[in-house]
C-alpha cells in the first residue's frame, strides 16, 4: 500500500472509530432525533439567515431532503422559519428555544469528546497542525471541485 493510500484509510479507520466511540453516547443524549436533524440545527444555529439552499450546499444533501429534514424540525418545535421584509419570497430558519437545547447537548458532547482526545493533540506541534491543516483543505478544495464537476453533470443529463 502506497503512502497515498494509507493517508485514505487512516481517515477512514479514523472516523471510524470517533463514530464507533462517540455513538452511544450521541444517541443516548439525542434519543428521537437523527444525525442529520441535528446537523441541520447546527448549522441553522452557527449561520444566521440559513435556507434551505444555503443549507443544502453546506450538508451536501438536495434541497427536497432539506426541505423534508426542515419540515420535519419545524414539526417537532425545534425550528421556525421566518421572511424577511423586504424579501418575501425566500424562507430562512432559526433555532426555537427547544432547539436550541438539543443544540447545546450537541455542542456539550463535541467539547466531551474533544476533551478526551485532548491529550494527543497537546503532542502535535505548530508545524504539524500547519501541515495538516494545509492538507485539509486541499483536498477539500479538491472535493469541493469534484463535487462541483458531478452537479454540473446530472443537471447536464
């Protein structure tokens, strides 16, 4: 195995196993709501004026499964949408105070979790973070390419 491929399944093996380790954990503290409807009140609560486009693009989901997922939040009282005045035709979200809640018990695991990770992260260095980071987000800037590329060719076909 190359070094390339090892960096991809280091990634793999290691979100893995942060799923794997923080899974129970998650679902016991969200119990009756699904990953992505708690990802989807993440990002309504961290960007103000979210939609379902802005929404969509960040979540890499389509808008229908947005809109399904926002239906669903505003269901079960965790969400509102709102218009603004001088825009009536777009529809923007934010967290009620009960999402909010399930908000912060998410936030409080992620600070858990890195809490307990913490100890390996004291040993890497300036340059290493400097170097990882720098990988990051090439390679994210090449996904989002790609990405980019595969839209352009279902909306061709």
């Amino acid at each position: 195995m190359n070094k390339e491929e090892q960096v991809i399944m280091g990634f793999r093996d290691l979100y893995n196993k942060m799923v794997s380790l923080n899974k129970d954990k998650m679902e016991d503290s969200l119990k009756g709501y699904k990953p992505s409807e708690v990802h989807c009140m993440e990002y309504i609560e961290k960007n103000v004026d979210s939609n379902v486009t802005t929404l969509a693009e960040s979540l890499y989901m389509t808008s229908g499964a947005i809109s399904k997922i926002t239906k669903k939040l505003i269901k079960k009282g965790l969400i509102e949408s709102y218009q603004k005045p001088d825009n009536k035709k777009e529809i923007y979200f934010m967290l009620t105070e009960q999402g909010k809640v399930v908000y912060k018990i998410h936030e409080e695991l992620h600070k858990e979790f890195q809490e307990r990770d913490k100890a390996v992260f004291e040993q890497v260095t300036e340059e290493q973070f400097d170097s990882m980071l720098s990988f990051l987000e090439k390679y994210s800037r090449h996904l989002d390419a790609e990405i980019k590329k595969k839209d352009i060719d279902i909306k061709s076909k």
